[in-house]
C-alpha cells in the first residue's frame, strides 16, 4: 500500500493507482466492518459523565502526548464550543478505554459562528461553499477528533520503549490490530452520521491535505475550498455535504458505516434533553 500510495499522484497512472488503493482497502473493509463492532463501539456522549471522559481523553492526546495546548487544571480539555457539540467517542469493549473521540460543532444563529468562520475565514476562497451561505441550523463543523497514542500504534510500525506510545502488542488480538487503523475513518464516517441524523446537511473541517487525500482513497471526498494556511500547521479549509459524501463512499465501507449507525442510534438517549434535535431513526440513504 505504501508504493501505491507513492504512485498515487503520478501523471497517466496516478487515476489507476488510486483506483486500485481504493479497491484494496475497500475489500479489507468489508473483512475489517465483520470484526469491527466486536472490539470497538461508537457512542455519542450524550451523558454529563461521558462527556467528562471526552474532555479527559482529548487532554491525554492535546495536552499530554502532542502538546498543542498546555496542562489544564482537572486533565481536561475544553473550549467555547463544546456545549453547541455533539460528542461522539469509540470505546475499546475489552478494556473499557475510549479510543478515539470527535466532535460535531452546531451553529443556531450568525451569533453563533462555527471556529472555521472565528478563526479561519480567510482560508475559504470558494465564497459559493461558505457556511455562511447556508441557513445556519444546517450547518456544522467536524473538530477535536483525537486518537490516543496506543490505538493509533499497529503491531507493524517498529517504536520502541514506553516513551514512543507503543504499546504491549499481547494485550491485542491480531484481528483488533486491523481494526485499530480504522477508528480515525469511523470518526469522520460517526460524524457524517451525527449531521445527517440531526439535519445539519453541510460539514465543515480544517485538516492536513494528505489527510484530506486519504480519506478520498475510501470515497470520502471534501472539496478544498483554499489555499493550506498556518493553523496548528499546515491545514486546508474543505466542506461536504451529506449527498456528496452518500454518493462517492466506496462499497465496502458502506458495511462498516452500517455497523456505526447501528451503535450510535441504538443507544439510550442518555440524558434525554437531546437539545441537537437528533433523529435515532432513518439511515443516510445508503443501500447496505
């Protein structure tokens, strides 16, 4: 896979490679979605109690592993916008850790501007894609997806000692290693499914182009809307709508989003405010 991936942008046989990529991982998909909600399971934190553990979690990779902000008091990480998110995490069933976490800003009024339009609204150029273009109760941002260090480690990458993340690879079956790759993919797939289900239809997110390229490899296609400017390095402002993203998702991860829909919508509706309007039933027009 990594010399495909080095194929990938080259001219004449850049579109076949990619092609190939996309077969590649969307057959280990289907192998991978059989397995997935074994090991793993997606919830949104719609609990005061599960709320706290994102927070903690986010602290543990923002704070504590990549250092991007500084130690809070508490060990937790929190802004301005958490309490207009939806929170979603993955939990590791075995252990009962959480290993990953992302989340789903909401906006309800131009008072209420999403931290793409706040900080970042010099990096959209396509004026036409602008949050601001579109009734704010449809609109959202996809932020602080977070994946702690020994989910993010796969028994193939060679880091040595405690200091690297790596963790004790016996603690893990062989089939939950395949899986652990996946939980950044099954973020971004939870947090398509959290703007459907709540009717927030336009997704906005600030990441790395290469990301931005991965996920294009599974059919999740953002549309870059500028040039990457300096926001917690090199980052590109891109946009997607619930259309776009139902129509390009490859085939196999069309199982693998099944499974997360089927976690995250059949859960208890935890402490019932349910303030973000979510609608626990319908699907995201997807044949499975």
């Amino acid at each position: 896979m990594r010399r495909l991936k080095s194929l990938a942008d080259k001219p004449i046989i850049g579109g076949v490679v990619k092609k190939a990529m996309a077969g590649l991982a969307s057959n280990d998909a289907k192998t991978i979605s059989a397995h997935f909600s074994k090991y793993l399971r997606p919830q949104i934190a719609n609990t005061e109690a599960l709320r706290h553990e994102v927070y903690r979690l986010r602290h543990q990779v923002y704070c504590e592993e990549l250092h991007f902000e500084d130690i809070k008091d508490g060990y937790e990480e929190f802004d301005e916008f958490d309490q207009r998110s939806i929170h979603c995490f993955i939990r590791h069933l075995s252990s009962d850790a959480l290993a990953g976490t992302v989340r789903l800003i909401t906006s309800a009024s131009a008072n209420e501007p999403l931290p793409i339009e706040k900080f970042c609204s010099h990096a959209i150029e396509e004026g036409d894609f602008a949050p601001w273009q579109f009734p704010r109760e449809s609109i959202c941002e996809i932020s602080r997806l977070a994946v702690p260090e020994n989910f993010r480690k796969r028994a193939i990458d060679h880091f040595k000692g405690a200091a690297t993340g790596a963790f004790n690879e016996k603690a893990y079956s062989a089939t939950e290693l395949r899986c652990f790759p996946y939980i950044a993919v099954c973020l971004y797939m939870s947090a398509a499914a959290m703007g459907f289900h709540s009717n927030r239809f336009h997704g906005y997110v600030m990441m790395e182009p290469r990301l931005a390229r991965s996920l294009s490899f599974i059919g999740i296609n953002f549309k870059q809307l500028g040039k990457p400017i300096e926001y917690h390095g090199k980052r590109a402002a891109y946009y997607i709508n619930s259309d776009m993203f139902r129509t390009s998702i490859s085939a196999g991860f069309t199982k693998l989003l099944h499974s997360i829909e089927q976690d995250l919508f059949a859960q208890d509706r935890g402490d019932g405010d349910n303030r973000f309007g979510i609608n626990f039933g319908g699907k995201l027009g997807i044949s499975y």
